[in-house]
C-alpha cells in the first residue's frame, strides 16, 4: 500500500509543481505587459520634456534678442514709436518707505 500513497504523492507534487510554475508564469507575463507600459509612458513624458525645453529654449532666445538696444528701436519703430528727446525725458527722484508725502506736493517742487 505504500507504493501506492507514494505514487499519489508525487503526482499531487508534481501537479501542484505545474500550477506554480503557469502561475509564475502568468504573473511574469502581465508584468512585463506592466513594464513595458510604463517605458513607454516614461518615453513619451521624455518627449514632452524636451519639446517644453526647447520651447522654453526659444522663448528665452526670442527674449534675449529684443533686449538688445537695436532690437528694441526697430521693434518700436514698426510699432510707430520713436525714441524720447532730451527734454521729454523726466528723472523720478527715488523712492523710499516714507509714504506720507503725497505725488501732487513733490510735483509742485
């Protein structure tokens, strides 16, 4: 009778051993799917990344060039602006904290 519990036996191993192993493989299977998703999302976040880089790039080129002096006079030109003369140009003493004297007395001085 031995014999025939041991038979028994190894089959019960042997079946709960080939379950363990297509259920490894399972979870294996749907975590590559996983992974492979997330590279893919990882890749395409990159992407985006870099084209915000290179908008934010151009943007600050596009900045630095109109804060050229000759930049500046040829845009205001095309926007019908000219440069101020001599007497139209008015230095505003500077400003501290003392907030008591109003705008119309220092206009007055």
């Amino acid at each position: 009778m031995s014999g025939t519990s041991g038979g028994r036996w190894s089959t019960l191993v042997l079946l709960v051993s080939a379950a363990a192993f297509v259920g490894s493989l399972f979870v294996a299977v749907r975590r590559d799917g996983a992974a492979r998703e997330l590279i893919t999302a990882a890749d395409s976040l990159r992407q985006e990344v870099q084209a915000a880089r290179e908008a934010l790039n151009g943007a600050t080129r596009r900045a630095d060039s109109l804060a050229s002096r000759r930049r500046i006079l040829e845009v205001a030109g095309r926007m019908g602006f000219r440069p101020a003369e001599d007497e139209e140009i008015r230095i505003l003493p500077e400003a501290t904290g003392d907030t008591t004297e109003s705008f119309t007395e220092r206009s007055e001085r």
